[in-house]
C-alpha cells in the first residue's frame, strides 16, 4: 500500500499496472494532514508545537493498493444520462467522446469515451474497460493529450462499457 498523488496514475510506470487491475485506487478518505520532510515548503505548510512539519488539505493524495481486492471496485456506477453529440463532442485526433464529469458518463452509449482520472474512484472492471491514457499509445496522440477545437484538454482516461 501506497500513499501517492493522485497524478500518479499518469506516470508511465504506474498505469500499465493500473490498466492491468494489478494495483488500484483504495479507500481514500480526504487526507487533512500529511508529515512532509524538514526541507518542504510549500503554501499549506505548518509547524506544529512540537516543531514537526506538515501540509494542510491534501486533496490530491489516494492509497494505490494490490494487498485486499475492496468491495467499492465491484459497486456499479449508475449512469443516468444519454448521450447526445451536443453535450459529448468528439475529439479532434481520436475517435472518441468527451465525458468532463464521471457523473455524466451515458448510459446508452457503448464506443470509447475519455473521462477525467478521478474516474477510478469508481472504477468497476466489470462494469467499464480501460482502453489507453491519452498519451499511452503514441500512435494516436504524439506531444499532447486529446483535443476539441484546437483546445488542448487535462489527461483523460479512454474507457468503453462492458455490455
């Protein structure tokens, strides 16, 4: 078990092994507090009385585990919404739709769609397939992530249904 940023899931060493369910995202409770070393600064850095350094609000900090498979990888994601091109634009260098929210995922949609990281908070392996990191394949995009309308989007993660 690991305590990571969450970024880590785009390391080039960390994902084939996510992709592969051979590790996953734990039980992640917002982390308030984390002891960093004496040398870190940052803006959420505080000294407590005892002189031990720590930062404040760690939002972005997740337990990458492979030791208990847990139950909340197995709970379906209920998926309301339906897709319409309106409101899920393709990307202008891959064949595949846009999903800004995980909330927002069609349900009546069954081609590739790419979804923000935080995806796998609720990511089931029955239920979804990862199919690339946007920059995984080079074949597909080479120097930069997806894009709609010449605009240059934050890491997504290529995902299909299982049916």
């Amino acid at each position: 078990m690991i305590i990571g940023n969450r970024n880590a899931i785009t390391y080039k060493n960390t994902f084939p092994l996510i992709k592969k369910n051979k590790i996953w995202l734990g039980y992640t409770p917002k982390i308030k507090i984390f002891r960093v070393p004496d040398y870190y600064s940052g803006k959420d850095v505080y000294i407590a009385n005892d002189g031990i350094r720590y930062v404040k609000n760690v939002g972005i900090a997740c337990w990458f585990t492979n030791l208990v498979d847990i139950s909340k990888r197995h709970e379906k994601l209920i998926l309301y919404k339906h897709y319409n091109p309106e409101e899920y634009p393709k990307y202008d260098n891959y064949d595949a739709i846009n999903v800004d929210k995980v909330a927002d995922i069609p349900c009546d949609y069954d081609g590739v769609m790419g979804v923000p990281i935080t995806f796998l908070d609720k990511y089931n392996p029955e239920q979804f397939e990862i199919i690339w990191l946007d920059c995984d394949n080079p074949d597909i995009w080479v120097g930069h992530g997806p894009s709609i309308n010449g605009k240059n989007l934050y890491r997504r993660l290529l995902i299909r249904r299982i049916q």
